[in-house]
C-alpha cells in the first residue's frame, strides 16, 4: 500500500515502521523531503503522469545514490516497454503500468528485454563506471 507524500508528512509518527508501506512522490515531489525518514520507508513509488516526464528518473538516482536508499522504488504511471531498461539503469527495481496498458506477453516480452544490452557503455547507478574504465582495469 503507498500512501501521498502528504499524507506520510502528516501522519508519519502512526505510519513509520509499518510493514507493507511505500510513499507515493509525484513528479512534482521532492525525494529530499523524506530525507529523514528512508530508513522507515520500505518502498516508494515514483509516478510519471506523462512519458516524457522524465522527473522520476532523477528521483530514483538521487534516492540510490545521494542517500543511499535500498529499498524499493517503483516506476508507476504512463510508463512505456521501451523505458523498463533505463528505468532500471536509474535504480528502479519495480515498475507498474496503468492497468490494461499491456497485456502478460507483452510484460513478459518487455522483462525479457531488459537483458538484450549485456554490457551498458555509460555510467549510471547500476554501474557507476563507463565500459573504458572498466577495460583499461582489465587490461
């Protein structure tokens, strides 16, 4: 179950620690304001009201990497197949579509998917150093 932002900031005393709970952020949301409270929060869902939002991709690299969240965030929204892969790049570990957006194959298809790069070129939080760095260590 996530609860708005809101809600968690009014009411985060009963709400803290409670197994099953996320905070859901809008895009418009700062991850900063839970900068507290990470350590009681098992899960955030991140949403994109719109595709070519791409707000919650900064907000996933700055949950993993300024404060060093290892819980759950999950992509929720208007989230496309062909995102799924730099949604996990950018520290998503779960991803949601809108309801009838794909059909089982398709989500099969697309979790397929996310293995077709064996090796990113780039630096990003799955892997914080570029593919020449990495070669020059191993030569």
């Amino acid at each position: 179950v996530f609860v708005p932002l809101a809600v968690w900031q009014a009411h985060k005393g009963a709400l803290s620690g409670r197994a099953g709970l996320g905070v859901w952020l809008d895009s418009s949301e700062s991850v900063d304001d839970l900068e507290g409270d990470l350590d009681s929060i098992g899960a955030i869902a991140l949403n994109f009201p719109k595709f070519t939002d791409g707000r919650a991709y900064s907000s996933a690299a700055l949950l993993r990497s300024r404060y060093g969240y290892k819980g759950e965030i999950r992509a929720i929204g208007d989230v496309l197949r062909d995102q799924f892969f730099f949604m996990q790049r950018c520290g998503f570990d779960a991803i949601q579509p809108k309801a009838g957006k794909y059909s089982d194959a398709q989500l099969e298809e697309a979790l397929a998917s996310l293995k077709d790069f064996s090796t990113p070129y780039q630096a990003a939080i799955d892997q914080p150093e570029p593919l020449f760095r990495r070669t020059q260590r191993a030569a």
